[in-house]
C-alpha cells in the first residue's frame, strides 16, 4: 500500500463534532480513488492529513511504510483554487516548483517543455502571467507545477469545481490520461457522483467524519463523457451512490457492489 490512515480523528478547536473520527483507509500504489461526500462531511481533512498538511489528533498517516509528519515532494496536491504566484510568469512558476525540488537550472528549461506539453499547454505560454490565462489553463498549469515534484502520489482537492462544464470534462480527460501514461497513485475529492464514476478505480463515501461505504468501480474505461450513461451498470452504480449520499440511510463500514 502507498497510503494508509489509520484510525485518524481530527477535532477543531471550539467544532462541536470532530471532522473526522477514527478512520481508517488504504490507498494502493497506482490506484485512482475518488473521495464523495457531501459538503462537511470530511473529505479535505482527510486529504490534508494524507498530504502531511495537517496533523490529526489522533491517528496515524503511514506513506510506503513512513509515518507522516508533514508534507514531501513524494506527495503532490491540487487544491480547489490554483495556487499560482501572480506575480510570476507562468515558466518562472513552474521553475519554482523545480528548484524546490533540487532540480538543476540548467535543466530547468528542458523540464518546463516538456511539463507545459505533459499537461496539454502550448509553449508560449510559459511567458504569460496567471492573469492572462483562463480558469482550465491555470489549472493546467497548476498540474504542471505538482509534477514538477515528481511526486508518487497526486492528491487532488476538488480541483475542477470552479470550472465551466466542458473545460471540466476536459481537465478529467487530462487527469486521467496522465494517471494512465504515468501510473501515479491519484486521490481525488468531488462532490459529483457523475465525475467521481467516471474517474475512479475505487469510491470511497464519505459522511459527518466517517467512511460510510466503499465500492470498486466495475465500469470499463474508456468512460467517454457523452457517453457514460450508457455503459453497463451505471445507473445502478449511481443509484447506489445517490443511496449511499442520502443521509437518512443508514450508515454501513463497507460495500462491495
């Protein structure tokens, strides 16, 4: 396993219930889990503990066998808003990323290349600030920066929900052709069943801290977006999901479907 947490809880000060309590989750090297749940229900917490960002109160993250204590380059994350230095360009933000990294200067210009043509970019926009691109180009462009760190493990927060409807089809074709050529474990949170099958490998439901059901995804890939309704068994794998959403039903460990 790549990650695991173990019985992790995190109580805010001055929360009247913790965020999370006493979960437990395994992530295998390679796989694409999605993260679904509704708004509260502890999804980024649970992303932060794994990321090293934030330290449960009690619990323990372990990454290929190594406690986790706060945030590595092994780790990547996207968050919901780009994270991009406005002031910089968008080569100078990727060679940011590089140099933290320990990549060599003179190496960097190689590097930018060939991330700006990894996430589908054209190379002039490396001279651009993040002002001048739009909404899925920044996101790109945060894609690029998270490789930079060449990390084994991309987790990924809600990054596509500020985007118009086709750019975010868009951007989960990239993240899955990236997942697919690179074989990077990927976590990736959404409130979206639709985006959560067609994503995943696994589903793990999420509500008020707790897993409440997990689920291998038996549809085949590709899963074309106009296309997705069509496969066989996905309404019944969305009508299990709405099902597991709903929190008047009763809440379960686990599921297989």
């Amino acid at each position: 396993m790549t990650l695991q947490a173990r019985d992790l809880t995190v109580q805010f000060p001055g929360a009247a219930a913790p965020a999370l309590r006493e979960v437990t989750l395994d992530i295998a090297a390679g796989s694409f889990t999605v993260l679904v749940g509704p708004s509260g229900s502890g999804k980024s917490t649970l992303l932060y503990c794994l990321a090293g960002l934030l330290q449960p109160t009690d619990g323990q993250v372990v990454d290929d066998g190594v406690p986790v204590t706060g945030p590595h380059p092994r780790r990547g994350m996207a968050f919901q808003r780009d994270i991009l230095f406005s002031w910089m360009s968008v080569e100078s933000n990727i060679r940011f990323a590089l140099r933290a990294n320990g990549v060599p200067a003179r190496d960097h210009p190689a590097w930018v290349r060939e991330l700006l043509t990894a996430v589908g970019l054209p190379l002039d926009v490396g001279g651009r600030r993040p002002s001048q691109l739009s909404g899925g180009m920044r996101q790109r462009v945060g894609l690029a920066r998270m490789l930079a760190g060449e990390p084994d493990v991309m987790l990924m927060d809600e990054p596509f929900a500020a985007l118009d409807a086709q750019t975010r089809l868009r951007m989960q074709d990239l993240v899955v052709d990236l997942w697919s050529r690179l074989r990077r474990t990927v976590l990736f949170v959404t409130h979206d069943v639709d985006e959560a099958i067609r994503l995943s490998d696994r589903i793990v439901v999420l509500a008020d801290g707790h897993i409440r059901s997990t689920i291998d995804n038996p549809l085949p890939r590709p899963r074309p977006a106009d296309s997705l309704a069509d496969l066989a068994g996905y309404s019944e794998l969305r009508r299990w999901l709405h099902h597991q959403l709903d929190t008047n039903t009763k809440i379960t460990t686990s599921k297989e479907h």
